[in-house]
C-alpha cells in the first residue's frame, strides 16, 4: 500500500514521478538502434522447366515435383513456385 499513501498524500509527487517513467521510457525507445529490428528477407526459389512436347500432368509430375523437392531440400525456402501448362 506504498504506493497508494503517497498517491493520496502527495499526488503532485506522484503524478511527476509517473511522467518521469514515462518520458524515460520515450526517451529509451527512440535511443533503439536499429541493430534490434533486423531487416529479414526469406529466400523464394522460381524453377523454371522446359520439356516440349509433353503434356502438363506429365511434366508437373515426371520434371516439377521432384526438381521442387531437390531445390527445397536443405534449405529455409519461404516460398516455391512452379507451375505447368502448354504452350501455344
């Protein structure tokens, strides 16, 4: 109950004592450098397969899948995109 007698004996004092944490608490947060908030970006791997001639079904599951699997093997991917169609 500290806290609450000298807020209602001295409420000036603790009203000063309350904008001083709060204006050090300010003045910290600005100080931050920006070493604490690092810039991350993840890496995103675009496989791109030509095979003429085949059809899409037979080149996403002969050629995309397993060139996918190899490409994100070992690695922190974020992302990987492929796609297959014909072309014409």
């Amino acid at each position: 109950m500290f806290l609450s007698d000298i807020s209602i004996r001295r409420p000036v004092f603790a009203t000063m004592m309350m904008v001083t944490l709060v204006v050090l608490g300010i003045v910290a947060y600005k100080r931050l450098s920006l070493d604490e908030y690092p810039d991350v970006t993840y890496p995103v791997i675009i496989v791109q397969t030509s095979y003429p001639g085949t059809s899409p079904e037979v080149m996403e599951r002969q050629i995309s899948r397993p060139s996918g699997g190899v490409a994100t093997s070992g690695t922190a991917t974020a992302a990987l995109l492929s796609g297959s169609d014909e072309p014409g």
